[in-house]
C-alpha cells in the first residue's frame, strides 16, 4: 500500500515525537566512560533526512555528541565497500550475538569468529582490514574520508572522549587480542583496537548523522552533497546487519515494537534507515541496560507508529507536494 505524505505531516510527525517523549526520565549516561559519565542528560533531538536532502531537525541537534558504536555502521561499509559482502561475511560474520555488544563470550561462542561487524570484537577486526594494510595513518584517513562522505561533512575528534576511552578500554583490548589468537584479526592488534577507539570518539551532530543513515537509505548516495559513497548493492547487506544486532541482546525486541533497521550507540545517538525514504536520528544520553539511549529509542517508536511504516510490511510512503 502507498501512502501519500507531504513534507509537512513528516515534519508533524517528527515534532509530535519530540513533544510526546522530551518528559521521559529513566536511563543513564555510559558510566564506564568518564566524558560520557559527564554529558548533560537532558540533550534530547530529532533529525530526520529525505532523500531529496530535506532536513527535518527538533531539539539538540546541532550538539556534538560521541558517535561511539553507531561508528561500526560507517566503517563496516567501508570495509563492504573495500573488500566486497563475501568477505566481510567470511572474515568477519553477520549474526546477531544476543550478548552484549563486548561479550568475549560471544567470541568464544561463535566458534572463534568475531560475528558481526556492529559488535565490539567485529568492529575491531573490520577496523583491521581496513586497507592500506599496516599502514595507521592511511587506514586512519580511509576512515575518516568515509566517514566525512556518509556524513557530507566532516566529524571532529573529541580528544578528551578519545583519552578518556583510551586509558579504560581494558576489556576492548583483551577482545582484540584474543581475536589475534584466533587469528580473526587482520593487521596489528594495538593498531587495530587504537582506530577503532578513535573512530567511537569523534564528535558528530544528531543532524550528520541523520544525512549519514538517509545515505544509506539512498542506495550510497549522500543526499546532500549527491555524491556515490558506496556501491547500491550493499545497501541491503548494511541493513541486513542493522536490523540482526543494532540493539545487541535487544535487536529482537526492537525491530519487533518497530520495524526500524537501526543502529545505537552509548554517546546516545541511534540512526534510523527506512531504505528508499529516510535516514532518521535521534539522540539522548541517558542508556538502558543494553546501552541503547531510553529516549531516543522512545521517539523512533513514535515516530515510526504515527507515519505508518513497517521495514516488514508493504506500506511505502510517496512524498509529495502539499
Ligand atoms: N555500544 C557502544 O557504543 C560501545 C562503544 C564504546 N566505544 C565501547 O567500545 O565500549
């Protein structure tokens, strides 16, 4: 079923959300991260891209939060886009862990694979074969580039995040080195761990992001800036893995209440994609248990509910004109 939706009741929608869940209290900041410990818990936005490059934004939207695991969504593309979907699923894997997202558990449970690309250990070890092999500073910049396309802007590093993660990822660390064991890691371990905990820490807006997930609904092209950043074939398999783990041991529960492939991260940001519609973010740092954000998740619920939609049911929306 189509339906027909103006500009204006998405944006209704999005305010509506907003308005419906700003009053929400439960939750907690990421307290094993001292910065995150320390953010204001009452940020709170909304933005949503079409893609046509429309930006529908409420709220805290231009704050520059810690894009933290909703990272592994942007480098797991890169590494799509370097190495093609075979290997990805060969060296890395694509199942949901039903574990929280840093179970050495899950490592030793999945038959010494690192599982998927959106858990810790499987963020570390796309983070390691991320090419130029070997090379910090090139894999770095491969990165960030990427980052800066999916987004149409750059994102910042917050050094005081990245210090902060730094001097207390000790279980990251063991995940990566017992990765090396079984050799499930494809360059320098240190290395390896070290991009990763820089790519968590750089500063992002709520809005960047938004345009980065409508990326992702477009087939690989940046609605704003209109250029290719990834092949249209792998939109399906990002989604694929957004939708089998985005909310760690929460996934089911989650795409089961809304039917939004999405993908969180314990800065508070989660990104919505509704391939072919829209790209959505909202953010809020207070987290639940699985260190998925208690209001953002809120308001992805209304929002989904009021429009309608369903990533499993055939209600498509046409937008147009008033
Ligand atoms: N779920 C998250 O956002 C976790 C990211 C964080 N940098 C960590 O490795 O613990």
């Amino acid at each position: 079923m189509i339906t027909k939706l103006t500009f204006d009741q998405i944006s209704s929608a999005v305010h509506d959300a907003y308005n419906a869940c700003k009053d929400i209290k439960g939750g907690q900041n990421a307290h094993y991260i001292p910065y995150l410990a320390n953010i204001n818990p009452g940020l709170f936005g909304i933005s949503l891209c079409l893609p046509d490059g429309r930006l529908i934004s409420v709220g805290d939207t231009d704050y520059q939060l810690g894009i933290e695991s909703v990272s592994k969504v942007h480098t797991a593309i890169l590494a799509l886009e370097q190495h093609g979907a075979q290997t990805v699923l060969d060296d890395i894997g694509a199942d949901a862990t039903g574990l929280p997202f840093n179970s050495i558990f899950a490592i030793l449970l999945e038959n010494d694979r690192p599982s998927t690309p959106l858990v810790n250990a499987g963020a570390i070890a796309a983070c390691s074969l991320i090419e130029p092999h070997g090379d910090a500073d090139g894999k770095w910049k491969a990165i960030f580039d990427n980052m800066t396309a999916l987004l149409g802007s750059e994102p910042v590093l917050i050094d005081e995040l990245y210090q902060s993660e730094s001097a207390t990822n000790f279980e990251n660390r063991s995940i990566a080195w017992l990765l090396r064991d079984y050799e499930r890691l494809y360059d320098d371990p240190e290395m390896s761990l070290d991009l990763y905990t820089r790519q968590c820490s750089l500063g992002v807006t709520a809005e960047q992001l938004a345009i980065s997930a409508a990326t992702i609904a477009d087939d690989g092209v940046n609605p704003l800036t209109k250029k290719r950043v990834f092949g249209a074939e792998l939109t399906s398999k990002v989604v694929a893995l957004m939708s089998a783990v985005g909310f760690y041991e929460h996934s089911g529960d989650w795409l089961y209440a809304t039917g939004l492939p999405a993908k969180t991260g314990v800065g508070g940001a989660i990104i919505g994609v509704m391939p072919g519609l829209f790209g959505v973010c909202a953010f809020a740092p207070p987290l639940d248990d699985a260190g998925n954000s208690v209001k953002a998740q809120a308001a992805l619920k209304h929002l989904m509910k009021s429009l309608n939609l369903n990533v499993f049911s055939n209600t498509h929306f046409d937008l147009v004109e008033a």
